[in-house]
C-alpha cells in the first residue's frame, strides 16, 4: 500500500528556513509526479510545487518562485522541498502527494492526486 510520510515541519521566524521531507513507499514511483501543497485555516489547498519523479522537471506557484525548491534523492525514495525566506502568509499544513496525471494541469490541481500523506504543520511568525 502506498505510503507518503511528511516531517521537517515546525515554527520559524520570517525570513527563516525549512526543509520538508516526504518519505514514499509502497510501490515505483518513476511515473509519478510528486507535488507539494499546502492549505491554510480557512482557505482551499493549493498547489506549491511538483516534480516528475524520473526527470528533472519541476513546476512552482508563483508565490514560492525563487524561494523554495523541490527535489528528490531516488536511493531514499523521498522528495524534499526546500523554503526559504519564508513569510507569515507561508503558514499552512502542507501536504506530499503523489500523481500519475499526463496533462500539464494535472500537476496544478488537487483533485488529480491519488495519493497523499498526512501533513505536516509550518508556521512562520512575523
């Protein structure tokens, strides 16, 4: 069964950095697209980034262009995304979440995820 486990949350000051971790397992990811999202108290999730598991494709919100970064290490079958310079409005719980979508959309849209961990709380105090 497929498993997707988020850490490396927690509480930092504006302008800090965090890297979450998004450990997969349960099956070959190599035709995934694997996303980050994030979904604040009151608002919808949304996309942050993503990345095709085999190839060195990414996407971004604008909102985090420049300052975070997803990658992957294939050996650890995990998937990290990197923030920094973080902001207040940066607070939400992100989430890991896996795709097999073929369109470009797809890796924008939620609904598209088949597969998605539990979460893990980022705060970011002003």
């Amino acid at each position: 069964q497929v498993q997707l486990v988020e850490s490396g949350g927690g509480l930092v000051q504006a302008g800090g950095s965090l890297r979450l971790s998004c450990a997969a397992s349960g099956r070959t990811f190599s035709s995934y697209v694997m996303g980050w999202f994030r979904q604040a108290p009151g608002k919808e999730r949304e996309f942050v980034a993503g990345r095709t598991w085999i190839n060195t494709n990414t996407y971004y919100a604008d909102f985090v262009k420049g300052r975070f970064t997803i990658s992957r290490d294939t050996a650890a079958n995990t998937v990290y995304l990197q923030m920094n310079s973080l902001k207040p409005e940066d607070t939400a719980v992100y989430y890991c979440a896996a795709t097999r979508t073929r369109y470009y959309s797809g890796i924008y849209d939620p609904g598209e995820y088949a597969y998605w961990g539990q979460g893990t709380q980022v705060t970011v105090s002003s």
